[in-house]
C-alpha cells in the first residue's frame, strides 16, 4: 500500500538528509547516515528508501505490480506530477482505483474496467516523461511484446496494453496481491522442503519463458510475489530480451543498468553476452538466500564496487554455515553441491538449463543421487539404501541363500546382457531404415509421385518419433526426427514445391521440427551448429505460416540467429547460404503483404551471398535453384519500377533454371522453376511493350506446368500452377484486343485455381479477367457478376490480412473497375440505380486507398488508377450538385 504522505518539516529533514548523502561516497554513506539519523529509526528508513529510488532512476519499472516497501512519498509524487493521473482517471477503457507503487520511470495503478465489462481488478503500468522518455517507451514496448507471448499459470499475464490520450505507453497486467517470496516464506514459517517445493514452482515459470527463447535478466524476491493460496507469480519482464533478437542493444551497460547487482551473474555484471544460464545462477542465488536467509556474498548493503568483486571473484560462503545464523536449517551436503554448482562463476560449470537444476533438486527431494555430486559407487549405494531402508534391511536377512543363487544369477545378467545387445542392434537398425526412408529413398522418389513420398515420409517420422522416446536426449536422433518433419512439411504443403495442398499438416509439421531444435539448442547454446541447424528450422517454419506476425517472426530471427554467425565463422560457406537463405525469406514475406521497398532490400542482400556460394561450388544444385530464385524476385520487383533494369535478372533465372533442368530433366522442380522464370519474364517484356514475346514466355511456362500435372495427379500444386499461367495469358490477349480468345483461357483456369491458402488472390484474378474479357466484347451483363464476386473475394482476404497492402491494392484496382462498369452498364440501360451504386464503390475505393498512406497511389496494380478514381468521384459529386 502506498505510505501515507509525511508531515512539510518531517519531509525537509528528509530531503536534507538525501541530498547531503548523495553528495558524500558511497562507502562513507552508511555510517553518515546512521549518525545524522541520531537513533530515529522512522526517519533513517525514510531517507534510506528515498536514497535507493534516487539511486535506481535509471532502473525501469523496478517495482512490480506491488508497492516498494517504505519508497518515501515524493517519489510516487513525482509520478504523478508527471503522470497526471488521479483517483477515477481514465486509461483506455480502466479507471485508475489507487497507486499501487512507483520506479524510476513509471507508475503502477490499481484499476477497474471503466465499463464494467468485468469487474475484475487489473494494475496498470505506465511511462511517466522526462529526459529519458523515449528509452523508457522502447523498453516498454519490448515488454508487452514478451509479455504477450507467455501464458503459464506461475507468471502475471498481459491482459491489455494502448496509449493514453496524452501519449503515454501503458500495459494492463493480471493484478497480483502477494508478498515478495522470501517474505512469504518467512511469514508462513516454511519448512526447508516447503520452501523447496515453492521454488520449483517458480523454475517452471522460468523454464516455459526460456522455451519461448526469452531470459527474464532480473530474477529476486521482489519480482516474485507469492498469493494468498500459497502460489508464485513471476513478474516483471521489463529488461527481458527475445534470446534470438538478442542484438547489439546492451542495455547492462554503465549508465542504463537494468538489472539488481546482488542477484545478477558474473557475466551481466561484465556486460558479456548472456543466455539461460544467467537466469540459472540468478535463481541460485534465491534458492540460497530462501534456504539460509542471507545472500551468498554477504550483506546486500555492500558498497557497489565491493559487491561487483565479490560476485564476480570471491566464492560464495558456504549455505550451511550461512543458514546457521539465518534460518537455522540444517543443509545438506548435498543441497550444497546443487547450490554451488547453480553459482559457479563460468556459465559453462552452471546447469545448462533451468531443467536441469530442477531435475537435481527433484533428485533431492526423492533421496536420488544429485548430478552435480561425485560419481561415486559409494555415494549411490548410500542414496540407495536411503530410498530403500525397509528393502535393504529385508535383504541382509536373505543374503545367505542369495549366495547360493550366485551362479544362477550371473548366468541371467550374461543372458540379460545379451538381450540388451540385441535390443540396441535392432533399435538401430530401425534408426537406419527410417533414416534411409528420409533421406535415400524420399530424394530418389523425387520426381515420382507426391503422395507415396508424403506415405513415406510419415512412416518415417512415426518410426524416428517412437524412437526417440525411448532415448529423449539424444540429441543426433532428435536431429533426424527434426529433418523428417521439416521434409514432410514440404511435402504437405510447401507452395514452393510439389505438394499434397495440407497447409495446416505442413504448418504443424515444421513447427515440430523447429520445437525439437529449438530444444538442442537450449541444452547445448553454444553448439553453432546446432543454431544454424534451427535458422533453416526457423526458414522453413516462416515459409510454412499463413498468419503475417509469425512468418515474420521466424524470418527475422533467422536473420539475427545466422548474422551473429557469419561474424564467429566468416569463412564458413554454410552460414553464408543460411543467411542468404533468410534474406531472401524475409523479403519475400514483404512482398507478400506489399512492403515492395523492403522486399528488393532483403533480396539484394541476399543475391552476392549466393553468388559467393556458387563461384565456389557451380555443381551445387540447390545454391544454382536459390541464386536464381533471388534474380527473379529483383525481376519481378523491378519489372514495375524499371523494366529494363528487369531483364537481364529475368535472363540470368532462366539460364540457371535452364542448367537445372538440363542436369535433372525428369524432376519437378526444375520445370516448376523454369516455368515460374518464363512467367516472370513475360511480365518484364509486357511492361517494355514487347506483347509477342511476352505471350511466347507464358505458353513456355504453361507447357512446363501441364506436364507436370499429367506426370502427378495428387500434386495439389500443379493444376493451380497451370491456372496461374493460363491467367497470364488470358490476361495479356485481353490487353491485345484478344477478347475472345481470353475468355476461353480464362474459364479454363477458372476450375483449376482453387485457393491453396486463406489469401491466396489468384481466383479473384482470374475473375477479375474474365470480367475484363466480357466487357471487352461487350457484354456488360455478364461481366457485372464478375466483378461483384471478385470485389467480396477480395474485401474478405484484406479483412482477413489486414497487414497485407497488395491485397487492399487489388481491393482498389476492383472496386474502380466494377464502378466504372456499373456506370457504363446505367447509361446502356438508362438505369440511375446502378450510377449510384457506381458512386458508392469509387467511395469505398478511396476511403481505402485513403488507408494505405501517403504514397499508395505509385504502388497501385495501374498507373492509371488513381485518376480515373479522381474521375469518377468528381463525376459523382458533380451529379449531386446537379440534384441527379
């Protein structure tokens, strides 16, 4: 609860006190303080608790959704001064109830659905200005991004998060009324194994944040507040960084420390890269001080500069000795060994992973040998007998006739061994069969039919997965497995390649295998190969996705991930591809939604990675395939801004495709990649005026597309594929006056082109075409439908994808054309109706051109477009003046 303002002398003496101590070292600070409090305890803690938030200005949202204890007055006074924010103030659709606590650059309210939608309590925590604002509102930012993404029943949720109307940042969190742990603790006078078992509770909740690849970096009593119930809530993710967005920001630096010095690891103090070991040795150094009631350095006053010595040299003094004049528990030797290995100074010599620290205190807890002990046959036959005290005992009774029995036995441990031998030959002689059927059958079935490779590859995966359980820390055959779902996603439903049309088996597919490396990577984090490995896992998952957010999520991980790699291995032409790789990813996950600026950035970046990794290996076909995936991605972009410059891109695809195809004439891919080659190209001679050429590339790309279909009927990529092609040409012999001719391309389309995925436009192209076709001969009555079902395809993807430009690009290029139809359609009918109706789609065409910004109007499918947009709107208001 907040402290209750102090009397106008009491706070001048007060303030006096602080800013007289401020001035003084912080050595000296201590005993000034004590002397100049002269015995009075009240106002000792009063200018104490103003020091320490003077001090941790810099700290963001120190305080969790809780109160400081003792945080003198004027600094919640500060905050609201600079908030302005008062009992019954609206944030976003909460009204403020209370102040609950304060930090250095933020407030934390209580407060209460404004609208009584739900009358559950909620704390707010807010950005107050200052000199520093911006940081604090980039921080914040990161918060509720992390936030976001976790969901366990041990840490506080996000439930909310806007702007004020005075343009401060704010998150809405669950409300947590509870104490600090190690109050908690001592309150509830919990036993040695209670306490325990509480933190256990806590590691789970830090454990799912690392398996989200987040680090929570300030890990202390305060940020953990234990309920009524008895149950731990982790707080406070405000200095937390993504592990894979991890970046050159280092916000541990001098100047801006975001994290408590008594509770943080040798390497944070250092400034040095940190991983989920930090967060290890900080939960070490809670378990010590909740077993023994002290910090393992000693007291937490320490001078700054001989805490930062003794946390990064001086060993910890020894948990027994220290809980003798603490809670006076007896620990274990064995306690110690854990302890101590959670604290050691190299991350390397810690647990590798929270797991790993609960497995031991698990061991602990059920009198099982610990890992971080001595591998002893004594020391287990000691925990043996611990477990087993009434077995054992029984067992000295019979151990007369069990010496009788000796050579019966020894004859069964010779057969058991036998049998285990065997049982290990035939599980590996499974792992080879299944690794055979991934690998040496899947790539030669190549070219043969989808549907017995996707037979296979899931007999396969099954065969590794069942495998796998019965070694789960294997980290080679969770490798395989990994491989085997990223191989059948393709097969399932990759866009790119032939495929079965099962978006949502293929999604799930790569994300098992992203989950499995995701996992060796945690075990291991400084296995570089083992993160490149989950850069491709993290490609592949990207490509898979059919929501705007994670796809891009992966993709830029993969880049960050694989940059971080290129500086340890420069010369590595692996991470090279792999970088190029996600490049070329990330931009096309921008072209996708329209971001054309940023699509042609990534793609240039990607092509020289690639064409370094050619001119050293020509031979490699898949580097030849990406190389000249990248030249025709910069061709298409190109082809609209700068024909020209497209061309020779265009060429350069072709003759890689060409040299593919040449080398594997029977593959799918080859002519599948040549096919989409010629139809880039068309679309690049189209734009410099040559209508010929351009029609000869797309009967090149569609001859390739039929033979694919006939050569694989369950490829469900193939008929949409021959569909796209006959669209091109459909479209360009409408754009030649060829009307009729396109209306026979176009409805053969038509039934081919069933949508792969929930935003996929290619049947309101077609639609959109054969409308153009009808109009083009004539026939005003039978485009009208065309246009209205190509328009309502359209309006529901863009709702669907708000994230997506092109798609509301093409929603404008319809909505003009369908209202220019209509109008034509009013004067042949002398109709008024359908001129209004006209009227309303150029509206609803510029309120969203409106909606993509101040330069939409150059990105538009037609330059034309927008004036003829002005044109209509300007006919409308025109026919309003008039009283039409």
């Amino acid at each position: 609860m907040t402290r209750p303002a102090l009397p106008p002398e009491r706070w001048k003496q007060v303030t006096a006190i602080t800013a007289e101590a401020l001035e003084r070292e912080h050595s000296d600070r201590a005993v000034w303080i004590e002397a100049a409090c002269a015995g009075d305890l009240e106002l000792r803690r009063e200018v104490e608790s103003l020091l320490a938030a003077a001090v941790s200005a810099g700290e963001f949202l120190e305080t969790a959704a809780i109160a400081r204890e003792g945080a003198a007055e004027a600094v919640a006074a500060a905050a609201r001064e600079s908030l302005g924010l008062v009992e019954g103030r609206r944030v976003g659709p909460y009204r403020v109830i209370k102040e609950l606590g304060h930090g250095g650059m933020g407030v934390v309210y209580l407060a209460a659905r404004a609208d009584l939608a739900f009358d559950k309590q909620v704390a707010i925590k807010i950005v107050r200005g200052g000199p520093d604002r911006d940081v604090a509102l980039s921080r914040f930012s990161d918060e509720r991004r992390i936030l976001a993404t976790l969901d366990h029943a041990n840490i506080a949720r996000l439930l909310d998060g806007g702007v004020t109307v005075d343009g401060l940042s704010y998150v809405v969190m669950e409300y947590v009324d509870g104490v600090p742990i190690h109050d908690y603790c001592e309150t509830a006078r919990l036993s040695l194994k209670q306490r325990l078992e509480l933190f256990l509770q806590v590691c789970a909740a830090v454990q799912y944040a690392h398996q989200r690849l987040v680090i929570h970096r300030d890990i202390k009593p305060r940020n953990i507040l234990v309920t009524e119930d008895g149950t731990p809530k982790l707080l406070d993710f405000g200095i937390a960084k993504l592990l894979h967005l991890d970046g050159g920001d280092d916000h541990t630096r001098t100047g801006l420390r975001r994290f408590t010095l008594e509770y943080a690891s040798p390497e944070q103090i250092r400034g040095e890269s940190m991983s989920v070991t930090s967060d290890v040795y900080a939960l070490g150094v809670l378990l010590y001080q909740l077993v023994t009631g002290h910090l393992p350095y000693g007291a937490a006053d320490l001078p700054e500069s001989d805490m930062v010595r003794a946390v990064c040299d001086r060993a910890p003094v020894r948990p027994d000795l220290t809980a003798q004049r603490g809670t006076r528990f007896r620990i274990g030797t064995e306690l110690e060994w854990v302890l101590l290995k959670a604290l050691r100074k190299e991350p390397d010599r810690r647990y590798q992973s929270v797991e790993q620290f609960v497995d031991d205190l698990d061991r602990l807890l059920t009198a099982r040998p610990v890992s971080a002990g001595p591998d002893s046959r004594r020391y287990r036959a000691r925990k043996f007998v611990t477990r087993h005290r009434a077995s054992v005992a029984a067992a000295g009774l019979v151990t007369v006739s069990l010496v009788s029995g000796l050579m019966a036995t020894l004859w069964q441990a010779q057969r058991a061994q036998e049998q285990r031998a065997r049982a290990e030959q035939r599980f590996q002689n499974a792992r080879r069969l299944a690794n055979s059927m991934v690998f040496e059958l899947n790539d030669a079935l190549e070219s043969g039919s989808t549907t017995a490779r996707a037979l296979l590859l899931m007999r396969a995966s099954e065969q590794l997965d069942a495998l796998s359980r019965e070694a789960p820390d294997d980290p080679e055959l969770a490798e395989e497995l990994a491989v085997a779902y990223h191989r059948l996603g393709v097969v399932q439903g990759q866009t790119s390649r032939a495929h079965l049309g099962d978006r949502p088996a293929a999604r799930a597919s790569h994300r098992k295998g992203l989950a499995l490396r995701r996992a060796v990577v945690e075990r291991a984090p400084h296995d570089l190969d083992a993160k490149l490995r989950l850069a491709t896992s993290l490609i592949d998952a990207a490509e898979a996705e059919d929501e705007v957010g994670p796809s891009f999520e992966h993709a830029r991980a993969a880049v960050q991930i694989t940059s971080s790699l290129v500086e340890a291995r420069p010369r590595d032409s692996r991470v090279r591809r792999v970088l190029a790789t996600a490049h070329y990813t990330l931009g096309a996950q921008h072209r996708a939604v329209g971001e054309t600026a940023l699509a042609l950035e990534s793609f240039e970046r990607a092509t020289p990675l690639f064409q370094s990794v050619y001119d050293a290996n020509p031979a490699d076909a898949d580097v030849r395939r990406l190389l000249a995936l990248c030249h025709k991605r910069l061709g298409a972009i190109l082809s609209a801004q700068d024909p020209p410059r497209a061309l020779p891109h265009l060429r350069h695809a072709i003759a890689l495709d060409e040299a593919s195809l040449e080398q594997s004439p029977l593959a799918t891919q080859p002519r599948r990649d040549l096919s989409t080659s010629n139809i880039e190209l068309g679309f690049g001679l189209r734009r410099v005026g040559d209508a010929q050429g351009a029609l000869a590339a797309y009967r090149r790309a569609l001859a390739l597309r039929e033979s694919m279909l006939r050569d694989d009927a369950g490829n469900r990529q193939a008929p949409h594929d021959v569909a796209s092609a006959l669209f091109y040409i459909g479209d360009l012999q409408n754009e030649m006056g060829a009307h009729a001719e396109a209306t026979a391309s176009l409805q053969r389309a038509l039934p081919l082109s069933a949508p792969l995925r929930p935003y996929d436009e290619l049947q309101a192209l077609i639609i959109t075409a054969l409308a153009d076709s009808f109009e083009g001969r004539g026939r005003l009555a039978d485009a009208l439908p065309f246009r209205m079902r190509a328009r309502d395809d359209l309006r529901a993807m863009a709702d669907a994808q708000p994230a997506s430009k092109s798609l509301r690009r093409l929603l404008v290029k319809n909505e003009v054309e369908l209202a220019e139809t209509l109008t034509r359609f009013s004067e042949q009918k002398a109709d008024p109706r359908q001129k209004r109706a006209a009227c309303i789609e150029y509206e609803e065409a510029a309120r969203v051109l409106a909606g993509l910004g101040a330069n939409a109007e150059r990105e538009l499918p037609s330059v034309t477009i927008a004036e003829r947009l002005r044109n209509g709107i300007g006919t409308c208001e025109e026919r309003v003046t008039d009283g039409r």
